[in-house]
C-alpha cells in the first residue's frame, strides 16, 4: 500500500501496518496505524530499548 505516512507525514512511501500495543484495544481489537518502513524501524528500536531497560509500556500490562 502506498499512502502519507501517520507519523512522519512523508507522501508516496510504501506502507505497513504497525498494530499500537500502548493503546487502549477498541471493541477487543488493537488499534493500528499505517507507517512507512522507516519509521517502523525506528518505533521497533525505541521500544526495544525500553523493553531491554525493564520500561513497561504496554497498557494492557501497566492495567494489571
């Protein structure tokens, strides 16, 4: 697919669907949003470095 990315707003770029963990589920579903390749690269290493520094930041673990 091929769109605006959500988060860097670039025009063109191929797209994936990159599904939001930290965000409340909808009716049981996890809410998504489309991004490019570039910057789901960039989210991926973020949060592991969270996860690899013992950062919780998944809600649905932070609810419990």
């Amino acid at each position: 697919m091929v769109g605006i990315c959500a988060m860097c707003k670039e025009k063109g770029t191929d797209l994936t669907k990159h599904h939001v963990h930290e965000a409340p589920k909808r009716n049981g579903i996890t809410q998504t949003i489309m991004i490019c390749q570039k910057c789901h690269a960039n989210h991926n290493l973020y949060t592991m470095a969270l996860r690899d520094n013992n950062i919780v930041t998944d809600r649905r673990e932070l609810e419990s």
